[in-house]
C-alpha cells in the first residue's frame, strides 16, 4: 500500500494512535496530558476519548487481546492453490480461515505460497490434528501446504515509534516530530 492508498488520518490523530500504543493502559485524562507534555497537543481528555472512538470505529486501529505468548506454540502455514480447482474451492477455504479461532493472522504474498496464515496451537499434536482435518476438508484447493513451527517468538507487539514514519510524511506530522524533540533538549 503506498501513502496515497493509506487511510486519510490527520497528522493529530497519528499522533494520539501513537500515545495510545505507548500507553496502552493510561486513562484518556493521562493521555491528555501526555500529549501536551509531549506534543504540545492540547485536547480535553473526551475530547481524545472522542477521537479514539472515531477512529477505532472507521477501523484505523482495532483494540486486541493478545494472550502471553508463551501459552500458545505458534505456526507459519504456507499453502498454494491447484488452480484448475481454485473457482470452485478457494471460498469455503478462505471463509474457513478467516473464521477459525486458531489463526491468527491471515494473508497473502507474492510467492508461490499465496496465502500464508500464523495459528496457534497448545501442542504439536493438537496442530497436526487440524492440519489433517484442514487436508480432508480443503484438500482439493491445495497443491502444496508448508507448515514451520515458530519455536521462539521473541517479539509480538506494535511499537508507537512505527507512527513517526507516517508523521514524517507531512510538514504538519514533522511539527509534532519536532516538538517531541525539541521538548527533549
């Protein structure tokens, strides 16, 4: 996705995305106070209760409960199609995907490998056990199915300074940047 396909959010806004991920537990009434402090942005703490709604509504952010990542042993599956199959099977399988409570993340690459997906699972066995009833029930869309173990999972989050690169596109995000900055010296 280039910027010009991005979500159209305000520089502002970015930056009150940004304070929510580096404070993930403060109140809005801290929030707003951090964003003075910080940014020189100055808002009630509704009014950034407000503008979090908003935006979690038009899906510019999606509040997650992401278990330790130790309760769960994660797995990489890589699948590519037979494609003389594909209209008549990819639907049922996609829909499978996207539905079941083990994956956690789904999507497509440029690869041989369309679609790649992240489940996890308890134990190897409770993986191979879906692996086989995934084969028996959408056996007919694959011609080749990876899987690999993720065997340490050393980091599983979104870092707030990821936000500064969008804010950098702009002269008004680059205000905010600057601030932060200059706020520090």
């Amino acid at each position: 996705m280039t910027t010009t396909d991005s979500l159209d959010v305000s520089p502002r806004d970015i930056v009150i995305l940004k304070a929510r991920v580096d404070y993930p537990t403060a109140s809005t009434r801290e929030l707003s106070r951090i964003l003075e402090s910080e940014y020189g942005i100055t808002l009630s703490h509704n009014r950034v209760n407000e503008i979090l709604h908003t935006m979690s509504e038009e899906e510019i952010f999606r509040e997650a409960i992401l278990p330790n990542r130790e309760i769960f042993r994660h797995y990489l599956f890589r699948i590519a199609f037979d494609f003389p199959n594909f209209d008549d099977n990819w639907r049922s399988c996609y829909d499978a995907l996207v539905n079941d409570p083990h994956i956690l993340m789904f999507f497509t690459a440029d690869s041989n490998y369309h679609w790649h997906a992240i489940a996890q699972f308890r134990t190897n066995e409770e993986m191979e056990r879906w692996v086989h009833e995934f084969f028996k029930t959408h056996g007919d869309l694959l011609s080749e199915f990876h899987n690999t173990m993720l065997h340490s999972v050393h980091k599983f989050q979104t870092e707030a300074a990821i936000f500064d690169d969008i804010l950098a596109e702009t002269p008004e995000g680059r205000q905010y940047l600057d601030y932060e900055e200059w706020e520090e010296e």
